[in-house]
C-alpha cells in the first residue's frame, strides 16, 4: 500500500526539475491547436521516462499509459491542456515569454509540468499498485471545439476505457498549498453568439429616410437581457453578455449594419436549450418590427461541468489526507468554462483547483490577464496530489 509521505517525499526531490519545466512551456507558449513545439517536448520528457505514448491525437495531443501489476484491474485518467493565449505577458521575470502576443496566460504550462511530474512519481512506483493510469496532454482548450471533444472523438478514453478522469486547474483566487473542490454541477455551459443587424444606412440628419441598425441593436441588446430576468429559473445561474458592437458610422452617418458579439452561459442543459430558441425568436421579431433584418448565429461551446459525487467525495477526503483539513476547501460554482465537461459527460469525473495565490510576492492576477503568474512552490502539490489521488482511486477498486 502507497502511502502519503512517499508520494510526498518523491515531489519534494523533483520539485526543481518541475519548476524549470514548466518555465520552459511558460517561455515557449503557443496557441490552441498550434502546440507543435509544446508536443514534440513533452513527448521527449515522456521517453526519458521510458513511457509508452500515442501522439498526434487531435493534431498535437498526447497519451501516455503506465501500467502497474495486473494492469486490466481498473484504469485512471489523468488530463492536462497545453495551449496558451493570444495575450502578450508584461510580466518582468526570466521566464518571460519569448513569443511575442502568445502566453501562457491561463495556467496551462503549470498543468503540463505538473501532469509530467505526477508521471514521474507514478514511474517510481508502478511496481506498487494495480491498474493502469492514462496520461491525457490535451491541445485547444481555449478554442472551440475544444481539444477534449476531438481527442474523446478519437478514443482517448477507450483502450484502456478510464473507470475515473481527474484534472486540477489553477486558481489565483486560493493561496498556494491549498486546493479547492465541488461536487455536482461546478462550471457553465458557454456558447458564443454572433449578430449582424441589417438596415439602411445614410445621412445623420435624415433618419427618417433610413433604418437605423443602431438603434435597432441597442434595443435589441437590452431586450435580451429579459431572457435571463425574467425568464430563467432565478435559481439557475445564467449569463448574458455583449463585449463586441461594431457600428461603423461617423458622427454624422448612419452605418448599414451594426455587428454584435457575446456569450450565454447557465449550468442547466435543458434551459441552454430553451433559451437558445427563445433569444432567436425575440431577435427575429425585435428587429423585423423595426424595420431591420437580422443574422444570428449561435455557435455552440462546452457544456456544463459535473463532478462525479462519489469520486470528488473520495478525491476530497485524500486530499485531506495528503495536505490536512485546513488545506482543502469547499467551491462554489464558477460561470466560466472548461472542456474537461466533454470528459465528465463520458467517465466519472472530478476537476479540482490548485491555489497558485501569493500576495507577498504580488502574485495575485487573474487567468487571462498579462501579469498572471502562479506561486511555483504549488507545483509541487501539482505534481504530488495528482499522483496520489491516481493511486488511490486505483487502490480503492
């Protein structure tokens, strides 16, 4: 039986290797399903290890497989992303990133060099458990489809079929040393939304000889608001947001059509659906009431995130074990999203957090800006904890 304070003990050695690691992802990012480079070096880490791996899963992903005694027994997944962002990192550090526009923004860099850290201790001990644990290096999380859709499309999770799929995320909103889970429904559904109002564009000073897509745009914008205040269960989070309008007119002109751009999210596939159909519906009338014609567009993203209950129990209780009570805490749900949902709609499933917070050393920027950073000193839960709870989930079969 694997204890604890080994898995413990093995992190704290490889600590530095994984802090070097991951700054060499962190200086070398690049974008969703561009991850050429970001592949080619985690499948070198994945020889020097002498793990067997499949590569080039959805374009750039990886699987790996390590086998304990009596492999056939019970199969554990394991998933990190490896794709960065389109955003160009002001922090002043040595590990800058070195691509100008594209940093690794979101964590992904501390995911991979923890997943590959987590391999490595389960390396040195494959001799001492029963089952067999999956490695999942995804691409294109930050990108619909999401790299989760394309890889489950081509059988990451069959061959050895995984009983059980866990992955950890960043989170600066938790101290480093601490880690963070919820059971049930935790993140959102996310769908982006794409408008083009049609009118007839012309002279300021006239408007009655026009039709104008401005105004017809800003009622349409609030209109839909009513969708989420007055039609949506008020139990059921819901999220209707507009960040782009692009109206191309002057002062004193009146452009032809105005561009809109935005996202809904809920964590209730049944009313996703509902609303769905009724802002299609409000747009459509809305509009052609006033006198405009509309294209609307609803591309649809992730859906919403369930951890698995028994599993995120068991996982939440060894995480108690292997950091203490006090270093564990209870989340609440989270309206951004994430395409390990495609997974947890596939295998029990459980998405925990890994606090990267430092606030002495001023590291305390949220995901997706350009001064995020992460407290490194937590790679090595990153790396330890994802290693055990693989364990015992096989230890517990």
């Amino acid at each position: 039986m694997i204890q604890a304070q080994q898995i413990r003990k093995i992190a704290e050695s490889q600590h530095q290797e994984i802090v070097g690691i991951r700054r060499h992802l962190h200086m070398h990012p690049e974008l969703s399903f561009h991850e050429y480079n970001t592949s080619a070096y985690v499948a070198g880490k994945l020889k020097e290890m002498g793990i067997p791996f499949r590569d080039k899963v959805a374009g750039t992903g990886l699987v790996g497989i390590i086998e304990g005694k009596n492999p056939g027994k019970n199969t554990v997944a394991l998933r990190a992303d490896m794709d960065a962002l389109p955003i160009t990192e002001i922090n002043d550090v040595p590990y800058r990133s070195q691509n100008t526009g594209v940093m690794h923004a979101c964590g992904h860099d501390a995911h991979t060099s923890s997943l590959l850290g987590a391999a490595s201790i389960l390396m040195q001990l494959k001799d001492r458990f029963e089952g067999t644990v999956k490695l999942i290096f995804q691409p294109g999380e930050e990108k619909l489809p999401g790299g989760a859709s394309l890889m489950i499309k081509e059988g990451v999770l069959e061959n050895p079929a995984p009983s059980s799929i866990l992955g950890q995320h960043v989170m600066p909103l938790i101290p480093a040393g601490k880690v963070g889970f919820r059971s049930g429904i935790y993140m959102a559904s996310t769908d982006e939304l794409y408008l083009r109002v049609l009118g007839k564009g012309g002279h300021g000073a006239m408007p009655h000889l026009n039709i104008d897509p401005v105004l017809i745009a800003s009622h349409l914008i609030v209109a839909m608001q009513q969708i989420v205040s007055r039609s949506a269960n008020p139990t059921m989070p819901s999220v209707l947001s507009f960040g782009k309008v692009l109206a191309n007119g002057a002062t004193n002109v009146i452009p032809d059509e105005v561009t809109i751009e935005g996202t809904f999210r809920t964590l209730d596939e049944a009313w996703r659906a509902e609303a769905h159909q009724r802002m299609m519906n409000l747009a459509m009338h809305l509009v052609e009431s006033m006198g405009g014609k509309l294209e609307f567009e609803i591309r649809k993203g992730y859906p919403a995130l369930v951890n698995e209950e028994a599993l995120t129990a068991r996982s939440r209780n060894k995480a108690i074990e292997y950091l203490g009570a006090e270093n564990v805490l209870d989340l609440d749900i989270w309206m951004a999203a994430e395409d390990f949902s495609f997974y947890s709609q596939k295998a029990n499933a459980c998405f925990y957090r890994l606090g990267t917070r430092n606030e002495d050393r001023g590291i305390t920027s949220s995901v997706h800006t350009p001064t995020f950073d992460i407290e490194e000193e937590a790679l090595c839960i990153g790396t330890g904890l994802m290693a055990w709870l693989a364990v015992s989930e096989l230890q517990n079969a």
